[in-house]
C-alpha cells in the first residue's frame, strides 16, 4: 500500500497511481491504512519519508521507504516511454482538449483571450513554462491556438532554469517532450542568489524570475510574455488582499511592464478552474512537480504546518465558504468588477489617495 505524505498542494500537481494520501500522524490511526500490508511511504524526495517509516517500524508496522520519493518514480516513468507512446500520448492530450475538456478548459481559454484581448495581430509571445500542470496546459492551448486563428501571431515556448538539480530539470525536459511542446531552456542563477536569504525568499525568487522572464522573452524579439496563472489564483489573491495586505485588488488578466518598455504580461487561463486543469492532467495520466527549488530538495517543508504558505489558508477557507454558499467563488471573482466608488470610502488612481470626503460637502 503507498501511503503519499506530501501536503495537498504537492498532490495537486500530480501523484502516484492508487496511492493514498495521510498525513503522517495520521498513518498508524487511520482506517484507510491497511496492517497486512507492506507500507510504502512516499514523500517528493525520500528524505522525510526515511523517518516515518522508521517510526512506523517502530509502532509495528512493515514500513519501507520509497528511495527518491516520487521525483524518483516520476523519473522512472519518463524512462520507461518509448518515443512512438511520446507521439501517440501528444496526440490524444490535443485530441482532449477539442473534445472531453472543450468546455471546461479550450473555451475559456479562448474566451479570456478573447475578453480581455490578451492577442493581438503580429504579436510574438512567450510562454514561460515553469514545468507544473497550468503553464503546460497553457503551452498545449496556445498549440491548438496557433493551428486555428485568425490572424498571425508567433509564439516561442520558454522554460528557465534557475539552478533545477539534474532530476528536476529531466522531468521538465520529458514532460515537454512528452507534450510535443518545443521548449527553449535558458539558465539563471536566482537559487543561489536567493538561497540564503531567511524573510520571504519565496516573494524574492519570484520577482527575480519575473525580470529574467522579461528580460529573455525581450531579446527573443518577443512583446509579451504568457504566465500559467488561473481562475482559483484571481480569487484567492483578492481574499489575500483583503485578509493580510488590508486593500482590495486583483491579479489582473494583463498589464503592461513597468521596467520593460513595449513588453506586457498576459494570463490566458484567467477563466479556467484550477479543477479542470487537474482532471485533464488525471485523464491524459500526466505528472508533474509543484516546485523544484532547493527549498524543496531537502524536504524540509513537507507537511510542515509551520511553513504552509498563506496562499493554502486561503484555499481552505474559500473550500469552507463554498459549503456554506456555493456560489462564493464565483462573487469573489465578480466583486472587483462591480466596485461602486459612492460606497467606498478611499481608493487609489495612479497612485494618487481620493477620500470619499474630499467633495462630500459639495454633493448636499
């Protein structure tokens, strides 16, 4: 029986087949944990895994640990793909995405495209893939996107490699290729620039990588640049405003680069669910990795509560709010297009404070 101790957000980006997630205190008192079993315990790199199953051993069971974790196995897999299953497997994934997820997944993606006019004719665009299941679906849509617009525009697949070790950067490397996605790598250094940096290196790495993006994309000849950003992330940055930063905001579906003139950043997964995406990896059998920085390598935040970003808190929250109204998610994304200034008493324009007293005398 594999027992997957990883936390609900590395699951979400791929897991094993029939493997169940547990909490690791919640392994020996489980009833979903079978004793007459061999027990298989999977962490991402088969570092805090050895302890568990040491501990289980302990407690009686006939615990083992998974060496390499599922970084290891995912590789495994690759390796055992022949090129001609890499050809069909790219073929039925474009064939799902005009059929089984035409709804959920294609039509959205053209809507937003076409919505928030994120294309426009003679634009050449990178698509910065960071090797998790939304910018590789994004690369596939705008695949299909290429073959059938109505006007002419150029994209280049860019993936960069910020200091992956050799694992990592395999399994993004055989997931494109998997894909049929041609990936230009360019490499950077931000791992060891942001590795010793002990408040926020996470806020840090992603303004670096940002730069990068832009900065490479701008000497491809490219004007904007394409993130993997989805539905659930819009209305989970809004919560996150409200609750930790005290101001109402959005993560907007395109903006125009402040230090990089001429170029703009464009989300055209802005209406996709983050569900939807996870149901076409499940059901074309693709895996991937939630992160592969050497934050990660170690194990050290595995189903450490500590380090839960507040990101997953505010998952949990929409997930409990949603039980109670199901139709929150969708108010959340509505609320920051139906803001009414008369009700609100200040707000910013080009950085400039209005206060709703500054002409309420004027208005008896």
């Amino acid at each position: 029986q594999i027992i997957d101790i990883r936390s609900e957000v590395e699951i979400a980006y791929g897991t094993m087949p029939n493997a169940i997630n547990l909490k690791p205190d919640e392994i020996a008192d489980s009833g979903k944990t079978d004793r007459s079993k061999k027990l298989i315990i999977c962490c991402s790199r088969g570092q805090f895994s050895q302890e568990v199953a040491d501990t289980l051993c302990e407690q009686g069971f006939e615990a083992y640990n998974l060496e390499g974790g599922y970084v290891s196995w995912l590789l495994s897999q690759m390796n055992n793909t022949t090129e001609t299953n890499e050809q069909d497997t790219a073929r039925e994934i474009e064939q799902s995405l005009k059929k089984k997820f035409k709804k959920t997944i294609w039509t959205k993606f053209t809507k937003a495209i076409n919505v928030y006019e994120l294309i426009k004719p003679n634009d050449k665009i990178a698509v910065c893939i960071s090797g998790g299941k939304d910018s590789m679906l994004m690369a596939k849509c705008f695949q299909e996107l290429k073959k059938h617009s109505k006007f002419d525009f150029d994209v280049k697949y860019i993936v960069m490699d910020p200091g992956y070790s050799p694992a990592n950067r395999k399994i993004i490397e055989g997931n494109a290729k998997k894909l049929n996605i041609p990936i230009t790598i360019f490499e950077s250094d931000i791992f060891d620039s942001v590795y010793n940096i002990e408040k926020s290196p996470c806020y840090l790495c992603a303004r670096m990588r940002r730069g990068h993006l832009y900065n490479f994309a701008k000497e491809q000849g490219c004007n904007k640049i394409a993130l993997g950003h989805h539905y659930d992330d819009v209305i989970e940055t809004i919560l996150m405003g409200m609750l930790y930063g005290a101001q109402i905001q959005t993560m907007m579906p395109k903006l125009h680069s402040t230090n990089f003139e001429g170029m703009e950043l464009i989300r055209p997964l802005y209406l996709v669910r983050e569900d939807d995406i996870k149901a076409w990896r499940d059901y074309n059998n693709l895996h991937f990795i939630q992160c592969a920085c050497k934050f990660t390598d170690t194990c050290t935040t595995c189903n450490n509560e500590e380090n839960r970003s507040k990101r997953v808190e505010i998952k949990e929250l929409i997930k409990k709010l949603k039980e109670v109204n199901q139709y929150v998610e969708g108010n959340i994304f509505k609320s920051v297009e139906n803001v009414n200034l008369e009700t609100v008493v200040a707000y910013k324009k080009d950085g400039v404070k209005h206060h709703f007293l500054d002409d309420y005398d004027t208005k008896k």
